[in-house]
C-alpha cells in the first residue's frame, strides 16, 4: 500500500505539472492513495474551489491547507461543500472546513489532519501539540493509520512534533518552507518523519517566485510583487509504504522528486 505525498502545490506551474503527469505516476509507481498541501495553488497563495476539484480530477485524492488558508476570496463560503480537503486543525473553531479526513484505501481508513505551527507564522491558532494529541485520540478508534502534517516556518518545531508523535501515527511530515530537507527517515517507535517536503513547483524560483523580485527586495528592501516563476517544473514530496495487514506504522519511507526534464529524457 503505497502513499505519495506532495508538497505545497504553488501557482498553474505546479498544477500543471499534477494534471499532466500525475496519472502516470500513479500508473508507473503502483501509487493508491495521493494527498498534496493546496494552499498555494491559486496564484501562489489561497486555493479556490474550482482548483481543488481541478486536482482532485488530476488523481489527488485528499488537500491539506496551511497557512494561507482563507487567501482567495470566498474560499470560505466554499469549503464546506469540498469533502476531500481539510483546513489546519488548530484555527479558532468558527473557522469553517474540516479539521480532518478519513480516507479509504483497500478497506483500511486514513485519518489525515493538518496543524499550523506558532514560531515565527501568522495566524493565532491553538497549541499544535495539543491539538494533535486530541485528534489522534478521537481518531485512533475510527482508523487503522493516521497522517500528521505540520505546516509550520521552524524546523524546530516540526522535529519536536514528529518525536512528539513517534509511535502515535504513522508519519509526521512538514510543509510550507517549500524546500526538502534531507532528514527524512523512520523514528524509533516506528514513525516516519520529514520536516519538510518541499513544494511542487517552479525550482527556477525563490521558493517558487521570480528570482529578480525576490532578490530585489533582499538588495534595496523596497516592496516588490513577486509573481509565481515558471522555469524547471517538478514534484517534490515523500513516497511511504505500509503492509495493508499491519497498517498502523510504514515499512519503508523515501524522498521522491521528479521533474519535467525526467519525462523528457524518458
């Protein structure tokens, strides 16, 4: 039972690229369950509900959000009606969304939450630590694997939630930095852990953006619109295996990148 999981989608380079090689991937690598962190889909910032379900048509089975969450306009009028994407867990509670997902694959179900981390982010949401620890109690009765992601800025503090969760949840991985780190492994008790998966994306790019722009603001400090790059287009995210009989924790992890020039070459 193989589980591809991506990092942050960012702007139509990085759709694109799901929407014209997803399903092969799927194919070539026996994949049966895909999720993706959306929240950088729309322009590289927010999602809307026509670019979830353009994905989700693409073979991305499940969206997880982050930080830029209520970004586009109307998203939240419009999350309620899209049952296969989650808002982070640990907004206020009037927020609308789901704070989790139960998906089903080969009879077995997969609760999958997201929550924001505090260092050095935005919005003023609950403790992570807590809030993942109460979800995967109402959750462990309703599933036989559950998923964490962190979408947070410290390295930090997503390492300290993956030994938080060591032995509570199959994976604990990170987004929202939009760079892989090499760290990526199976902790002792059995969960595998990344702190972050990178993006999926314009590698072309500051973290997905114009060079020229991102760079101006670091050389003259004026404000600058830095619109979505477009240059070496590729998936970056993590591919985990779990036996369908014994599905609590992963039997292998792995780093998984792939690139237009990939398929250009094959």
């Amino acid at each position: 039972m193989k589980i591809l999981i991506l990092g942050d989608i960012v702007g139509r380079p990085g759709r694109n690229f799901i929407m014209q090689n997803l399903t092969r991937i799927r194919t070539d690598m026996a994949i049966d369950l895909v999720l993706a962190n959306g929240e950088n889909a729309a322009g590289g910032a927010g999602i809307t509900a026509k670019i979830a379900t353009e994905l989700k048509r693409a073979g991305v089975d499940a969206i997880t959000l982050g930080d830029h969450v209520w970004d586009q306009k109307n998203f939240e009028n419009e999350i309620e009606d899209l049952n296969f994407v989650c808002r982070p867990a640990n907004l206020p509670e009037t927020n609308p969304g789901r704070k989790h997902l139960i998906l089903e694959i080969h009879g077995l179900q997969v609760g999958v939450f997201t929550v924001l981390g505090r260092s050095f982010m935005g919005p003023k949401v609950k403790c992570p630590f807590e809030t993942s620890s109460d979800l995967i109690q109402s959750l462990q009765a309703q599933t036989d694997l559950i998923l964490c992601e962190i979408h947070a800025e410290a390295t930090s503090e997503k390492e300290s939630m993956g030994w938080h969760l060591d032995g509570r949840v199959g994976m604990v991985y990170g987004t929202h930095t939009h760079v892989p780190t090499a760290d990526g492994r199976i902790l002792p008790k059995g969960t595998a852990y990344q702190s972050d998966l990178g993006m999926t994306g314009p590698r072309e790019s500051v973290l997905g953006r114009e060079i020229e722009a991102c760079l101006g603001r670091f050389l003259d400090g004026l404000p600058r619109r830095c619109p979505v790059a477009e240059g070496d287009v590729g998936l970056q995210g993590c591919i985990i295996d779990f036996h369908p009989q014994k599905p609590k924790f992963p039997i292998s992890y792995r780093r998984f990148e792939l690139r237009e020039s990939d398929f250009q070459k094959a």
